[in-house]
C-alpha cells in the first residue's frame, strides 16, 4: 500500500468521504482529479515455455481501488472493487520466448469509493497475491459444492456441479475422506458447459467450528487436476432459532479487519494465522469478516481450525448519512439514539442503495462475494455488506445470492426490520434490548449483534450480561465484539520514537482521531486486557457453583462433550496456596448439560487459615491444530472460606501487641508553626493545620510520603467514559476539585489512642455542589487508621463520580507491590472476572497498561491488602470492608494521562515517584465508545459513603 512506501499519506476515516462527493440525480458519480493519486507498476517476467499452448490468466486478489492492466505495451482491460479479485485472459499478448513486461495504472479513488466507505485507514495499491496461472485450452473453469444432511443430520448428499471450458472433456470426480481413503468416485464426459453429480455419503463426520472434519473432492480431465475441500454441514432456521446440523449454535465471535502495523491491509499468511490460532486460544469461535471479502487464506484456515465465518461483500457507504445529516440543520438536535440514525439512513438511501443506476454495480459486488467462496463450509452466512442504509438494491443482492445458492442464510444489518434478509441483526443494543426481543411473542426470525461490547482503550465492561442472555433466549445468536485489533501504523514521531499512529497523526483531514484504535488487541496484535475478560466471558466450560468436595458446571459447546479435557484443582487464600490434584470429568457430558464433579481428598474449608478459593482449570488433554495439550480453555473459583471484616478495635489490639510493653500512650501531640506532629515509638506523622493534610510520616530518618493523601473522586478518561458519564464529569469539573480545610481538632480516646479529626469542603470552582468529608486519622505505633465519611450536596451534582478514594505520591524506591485480591491482571467493577483471587506479585511498571491512547488503566479491585516495598520497607495498606478496596500504582498522574495523546507523550510526563490510589469504589467501564454506557449496577452513584483503610 504506496501511502506506507513513503507515496502520499494514510487517512482514517470512521464515516465521512475524504474527497468532495459529486452523484447526480440520476445516479452518475465522479471522482475529483485533484488529490487523486494514480500508482504506477511496471514489472518485467518470463513464461514457462511448458505453457505454450496454453490458456494464461492475470489474476488480481486486491487492488485498491482500481486499476487499468498492460501488457507489452497493449491494454488489457479495467477493473474495480478494491477486495474482490480481477482476472484477465492474456493468453494472446504473452511472448513464450521472450521478456514480458506487466505494466498497472492504479488509482487512488475511483466511482467505487462511494461504496468502499469502510471505517479504517485509506491506503491504495496492489495489496493481496498477483497469479499468472496456466490452463489447458480445455479446463475446468468452476465447481460448485453443496452438501444436503437427511432429517436425522445422519447421511449426507454431496452436489458437485462442474463448469468447463471446451467440448466431450472426460471428467473423474473423487471422494477422499480425512485421511485421503477413497469415499466414492465417478466418471463422466463434460459435454455441455456444465455438468452435475451427486454422492450419497453414509454418516460422514460433520463439519462445525468445534469439530472442522474436512473430506476432500478431486476433480480431474486428462490435463488438469483441482481438489477441493468439504465440509458436510447443513444451516436452518428452526421456530426462529438458529441452527448447524439440527443443533442451536451460539456466535462466540469478532470483527477482523484486515491490519498490519507497517502494511496496513496486506497482511503476511503467518500474521494471519498467528491471529486466528490466538482466537482460538481465546474460545472466539466466528469471525465477521468486515466489512469486505478478507484474503483468500483466511477461509483456507478457517475451514481447517474451525470457525463459523460471516462473509461480507465489500459495500459501504456510510458518508451519505454524514451529508443528510449536515444538511438537516437545527432541527436533527431533535433526534436521539438510534430514531436519529434511523431517520439520517432513511435520508442516505437514496444516493445509492435505493437508486436503480446503482443495481448492477451492488449485485456484482454479492456475485463477487459467493462466487469466491463459496465452496468452504466455514461460510455459514453471507452479508451484505454494512451500514449502506437499506433499498431495493440489497433487495437485487439477496435474490442473486437466493438464485444462486440457496444453501445459506443472508444477513445484513441495515436492514432493521429484516424486510429481506433471513437473520434480525443489530449493533451496539443493550442487554436490555435483546431481552425485549427475545421475550417479545412477535419475534420471528433471530437476532444476532454483528456489533457489541465496543472494545475501545480500556474496556469493555459488563460482557457477562450478553452472554448470559445469548444462553438464556433461543431467538439469540450470539454477537461479535468490535473489533479485533487497534488500526494503529508504526510510525516515528519527530524526535525519531516509534508509535502507533492513528487518524490526524499524519495531519490528515478529515478525520476521525482515534476511533480507529478499539481492538481487543493492540496494534502489534498483542492481546489487551479486554481479551482476557472477553475470553472468560465466553468460555465454553462455565462453573456455575460447588463447595469443598463438588463443583457444578455446564458444557456451553455447541456440539464437543467434555471428554477431551481434564479438570484441575487447588486451594489458594490469603498468603497461601494448598496443592490439589486431577478432577474425573464424567464422560459424555452433552452441550447445554450441567454436571457435578466430585472432589477427592478434598480439604475442609474449616482448616483453611484465612479467606480461600477452590481453584479449578479446565485444559486440553491432547494437542489441537489450534493449541497443545494442556492449553487452559477455562477456570474458575468458588469461595471456601469468606473473607471476615475486622474492626478497627479488634485489628489495632492486634497491633499492639506487637509493641513493647514499656510503651506510653497517648503519643506525643505538638502544634507549631501551623504544624502538628504526633510522634510515636519509631514514626512521626506531621499535618499541615493550614489545609488538614497529612503531609508526612517519616520512619527511620525517612518520609514515605512524597505528597499527602487527598480525597479524589476523578480518573483518566477512558474511551469509554469520555462520550458518556466523562462529558458530564467534565462539565461539572470533576476533574478540577480541591479540598478546604473547615476544621481539624485531635483528642486521646478513651482507649488511649491519638485521633485526629479533619473537616473539609471538596468542591471545584465555577459551581455550588460539593462533597463534605470528615476524616478521623488514629494512630497507633504500626500505622494508621483512616476513616472517611462523605455527603454528597449541592445543585449541578454529577449524577455520578469516576471513583472514591485517595491519591497520595510515594517514594521510588517502593516500587514491589504484593496484594492479595483479584489478578494479575486490571480490573474493574465490570471487567474483573478474568482475574482470580489469589496473591500476587508485580513491579509498578508491570501494573501498568500503556494504551496507545493514553486513559485510566492499571487498576486492581477486590483487594483485601497491598504492600508496597522497598527492600526491607513497606507501607501497607488494608480494606477491612466486606467487598475489599482498589489499588491502583503507576508512575503517571491523571493529569498527565488526560493531557496525553500518544505514549510517547506520557512517557515526557513519567515521575520517579510512585503515584499511587487506594480507591473505596470505581464506577464501571461500559462501552460507551459506541454503545451503551455503564450499566446502572456498575455506576458509581454520587451519594453518602463510608469507608476506611488502614496504613502500616
């Protein structure tokens, strides 16, 4: 792609056209000279002379966006559809004997590009294979497999229809199944140009994404030889369910885009696969191929490793809603959510999908799409394409697709009322919403979300939800994340570092900033957290309950039992781990079945010294195409024993037992010079009385505060937040309050500690509202407790807070950290099931999550206790409460966060200090990016709370 050769730049664009757009009334378009970039390839080749005689095609697998063809100097034809492939007859310019020179005029832009409106970078040129390819005169030309399962999905009919090119062509078919044994065969002479056979198969092994049993059809003339791959599976739609081989099957799925960092859309075959055995590894099951036809290979590898594949025609047309919408002025402020989408769709239709000018150029692009591939059974769905608002033009699409092969079902998601299409789909509804449609009697056809769980920057939140409805409701079908990996393009900035680039880094205009970067993977493809949750989400073994000496779980494969994996356990806690052994998972477990697994030797819950977990891991016995044989698929954790809070009482009396008994209380209490100082056996803490802060706590000659702890109720904007409940953090400041001491007075308690009492008022500038806190500070020799109680008050309240807790700097050297909660990994309120209870270990720089686009992150939540050390000290803090606190430690301050659009940028700002939040609660993630926001359990409402953490 030249934009990456150094030839012109890249552009991102999510929905508008980057060019001035030109379609008159009847429909005719033009494309802009000025701008339009024209890419010129010469190449030089030779021609077997073994193929003198022969028929010689140029075939193109990808040419973006279209493309005069030469050859010796004379014009071969044009072509246009940047992903389907062009093929040209050569035969009669080539020079068997001679040099040959190849010769295409590529141009950036074309009358195609008004269809081609994907969201993802613009780059042009010859991106996929280039063939010359040798046929005999006579040849086959095409095959068309179809496989037909009896009533019992038992025996099987396989339809062979051959195309050839020539006359009385001696043809003989064969049926190999997987190990290459000869199934069936015939013989036959092609004397019409098409020639059909069928072969009644006995029970052969099915094909599905869990079990891609592949057989194998060889075609052969005298002259020629292809072989073909099939899949014996059959689609329906049953009473509005969904269904492979007479079984419901749920869409584990994703989005892919076709992305390199440094080749944009030409994508090497070992980053592909590398891709799909991580989706695998992932239980990610089907792959929307968006929102275009993908690279040849990817159905190659799909049929082999097993996924359930919508195939998308390149069609999209998204800038015309941007035009309507433009154009509407004033009123549009009117419309909301998707009535307004609707409305603006219902406008666009008319520049191309409703406009008869443009029947043949859709209906090729669906003719282009099936013709391709439609012999791997991977493909259970065409589509139509995306958000190209719906007309009588997809109605042209599904009746070729119908005509042509019926075997299959079409979706298409623009299609809101699925008028024409055989499947409902939506994107980005709430749970909320699929349920009503599930729920609702009227509901006919099944639903699946080809969009959901945007996966942009940290996120995304709450997924368990859909899953469980897509389990629950049969109308559902399951969904695909958006998307799989961040778009961003290895670039390096003026001072020579490296970055992933996004929209507006190479200062093109119009664009759409980083809203290209929402994958579940980062842009080096490496996995983000959201992976991990998205993993455990859909894992196809849940545990669903149990004790000590049982487990309960379900099989949520659509076909596989449980035999081919084994089941571990352990016991971890709180500072401890107790070995387990092997689980006999019982035999032929079916899907959607639940069983009990019974443990031996199993270890009461009464030994345990502190809050345990029963710890079980589900694995592969043996090795797979995808992953070798003790790959994890799936875990889970089932309290033994609860975590039981302690009073402030109790857990200072634990403390002082550790304190020589010659010490005296109350400590030492001195005010001077507007400071007051407690001084205990070996820790002198220090408040500024001007401001109430706790400005020091020096121990051993040194202070392990590098700033006073501060109430905070703000985070980074996350992608997520930034459009939702962040706007509103935003406009009521949030992000800008500071605390104003109203009083601080201390005593000794009747039990003879030293308690320091501080009212605040925490408020920005500009408005009214305000959080009133009092914080009673008591000292012991080991530490401190620090008890927080808030109201919440005030006009222009936020309806919600970012989070709950206290910010405060460390020195570097505290740069272990060790907590027991939930890990090793970020979590969040909504996105936290990914990570186990357990106790663990990291460096701060390890706690970090570098998004390319700078947002909260880091974060770790459940937890009981953390520590922070340096050698032989360490600070650490407890949350006594029943659901444990949050922790979070970087090296980066949330101003730097938020004033930072790429990593190179927030690496300017790192400090040596450890900047570290010890948080009561956070609010939730949400995919408000582009979808629904936080869900209202997740929410961190703005009202009276209550809360303590104790220092040592």
């Amino acid at each position: 792609m030249w934009q990456l050769q150094g030839f012109g730049r890249p552009q991102y664009t999510n929905t508008v056209f980057p060019f001035p757009v030109s379609v008159e009334p009847d429909g005719t378009p033009s494309i802009p000279y000025e701008g339009n970039h024209v890419g010129n390839y010469i190449r030089n080749f030779s021609v077997p002379s073994e193929w003198e005689g022969s028929s010689v095609r140029l075939r193109f697998e990808g040419v973006d966006s279209a493309f005069h063809v030469f050859c010796n100097g004379k014009e071969v034809g044009y072509s246009q559809g940047s992903r389907n492939p062009s093929e040209f007859d050569v035969t009669s310019l080539l020079q068997i004997n001679n040099e040959n020179t190849i010769a295409l005029r590529v141009y950036q832009f074309c009358d195609g590009s008004y269809i081609e409106d994907q969201d993802q970078w613009w780059l042009s040129g010859i991106f996929r294979d280039v063939w010359l390819i040798s046929f005999p005169v006579n040849h086959i030309a095409d095959i068309q497999l179809q496989t037909h399962l009896d009533e019992n999905y038992c025996d099987a009919t396989l339809a062979v229809e051959v195309n050839t090119f020539g006359s009385s062509i001696p043809l003989t078919i064969k049926l190999l199944n997987l190990s290459k044994s000869l199934v069936a065969t015939k013989e036959e002479s092609a004397i019409a140009p098409s020639t059909s056979f069928a072969f009644s198969v006995s029970n052969p092994l099915k094909w599905t994404a869990e079990t891609p049993h592949l057989y194998h059809l060889v075609v052969s003339t005298p002259q020629q030889t292809v072989a073909v791959r099939v899949g014996f599976r059959n689609i329906e739609i049953e009473h509005g369910v969904f269904m492979v081989n007479g079984r419901p099957i749920k869409f584990r799925g994703t989005n892919r885009h076709e992305h390199h960092p440094e080749f944009g859309r030409s994508v090497p075959h070992d980053f592909l696969r590398a891709d799909l055995l991580l989706m695998k590894k992932h239980n990610i099951n089907a792959i929307r191929t968006s929102h275009y036809p993908n690279h040849p290979r990817l159905y190659h590898l799909a049929d082999e490793l097993g996924f359930w594949v919508i195939d998308e025609a390149d069609l999209e047309a998204h800038g015309f809603a941007d035009i309507e919408e433009a154009a509407l002025g004033p009123d549009k402020d009117a419309l909301k959510g998707k009535e307004r989408q609707n409305y603006f769709y219902d406008l666009a239709a008319k520049w191309t999908t409703d406009n008869p000018a443009w029947k043949e150029a859709y209906v090729d692009r669906a003719r282009q799409l099936v013709s391709r591939d439609k012999n791997h059974p991977c493909v259970i769905l065409w589509s139509l394409g995306n958000e190209a608002f719906y007309g009588k033009n997809f109605q042209a699409m599904y009746d070729w697709i119908k005509a042509y092969d019926p075997t299959r079902l079409v979706h298409y998601e623009a299609d809101r009322k699925a008028q024409t299409v055989d499947v409902l789909s939506q994107m980005y509804s709430s749970v909320a919403t699929i349920i009503t449609y599930a729920e609702d009697p009227a509901s006919t056809k099944p639903l699946v979300l080809c969009e959901y769980i945007h996966a942009m920057g940290n996120g995304p939140g709450a997924i368990k939800e859909y899953i469980d409805a897509f389990y629950k409701y049969p109308l559902l079908m399951g969904g695909f994340v958006w998307e799989w990996a961040n778009h961003g393009l290895l670039t390096t900035n003026k001072e020579g570092k490296r970055y992933y680039a996004y929209g507006g880094d190479f200062c093109d205009e119009p664009n759409d900033g980083n809203f290209v970067m929402d994958g579940v993977l980062f842009s080096d493809h490496t996995p983000t957290p959201g992976l991990a949750e998205y993993k455990k989400a859909i894992e196809p073994v849940q545990v669903i309950g149990g004790s000590e000496k049982k487990i309960e779980i379900i099989n949520r494969y659509d076909f596989l039992t449980l035999d081919h994996l084994r089941c571990e356990w352990n016991i971890v806690g709180d500072g401890y781990v107790c070995p387990g052994g092997e689980v006999t998972i019982p035999l032929g477990i079916k899907p959607g079945q639940t069983a009990t697994l019974i443990i031996d030797n199993a270890v009461k819950s009464n030994s345990l010294p502190a809050e345990g977990f029963l710890t079980v891991r589900f694995s592969l016995k043996t090795a797979t195409s995808w992953a070798p044989a003790g790959h994890e698929v799936a875990n889970g954790q089932i309290l033994l024993k609860p975590h039981v809070p302690r009073s402030s009482s109790s857990y200072f009396s634990a403390m002082y037992k550790t304190v020589s008994s010659s010490l005296t209380y109350p400590f030492p209490v001195t005010e001077k010079d507007k400071m007051l100082s407690i001084k205990g056996k070996d820790s002198q803490w220090t408040f500024e009385m001007t401001s109430g802060h706790l400005v020091s706590w020096v121990k051993g000659g040194t202070n392990i505060l590098y700033s006073p702890p501060v109430m905070d109720f703000y985070r980074a904007l996350t992608d997520n937040d930034r459009p939702q409940d962040g706007m509103q953090w935003i406009a009521k400041r949030l992000h800008q309050t500071k605390d104003h001491l109203k009083s601080i007075s201390w005593k000794t308690t009747s039990k003879g500690d030293t308690e320091v009492s501080v009212v605040s008022r925490i408020a920005p500038p500009v408005f009214e509202w305000s959080v009133d806190t009092t914080t009673t500070y008591t000292f012991s020799s080991a530490g401190v407790q620090i008890k927080i109680h808030g109201i919440p008050q005030g006009i222009n309240l936020p309806d919600t807070f970012a989070r709950i807790g206290l910010t405060f700097h460390m020195p570097p050297e505290f740069g272990t950290v060790r907590w027991f909660g939930r890990g090793p990994g970020e979590s969040y309120r909504d996105k936290k099931l990914s990570q186990k209870f357990g106790t663990w270990e990291a460096t701060v720089d390890q706690l970090f999550t570098n998004y390319e686009f700078p947002q909260e992150g880091g974060n770790r939540t459940d937890v009981r206790w953390v520590s922070f050390s340096s050698g032989e000290r360490q600070l650490k803090a407890t949350f006594p409460f029943e659901e444990g606190g949050n922790f979070c430690a970087s090296h980066y301050t949330t101003e730097a966060l938020d004033s930072s659009k790429h990593p190179f940028e927030l690496e300017e700002k790192r400090l040596d200090n450890v900047v570290s939040r010890l948080d009561f609660a956070h609010h939730g993630l949400g995919t408000g990016s582009c979808g629904p926001k936080t869900m209202d359990k997740y929410a961190l409402r703005a009202e009276e709370f209550s809360f303590e953490v104790w220092l040592e």
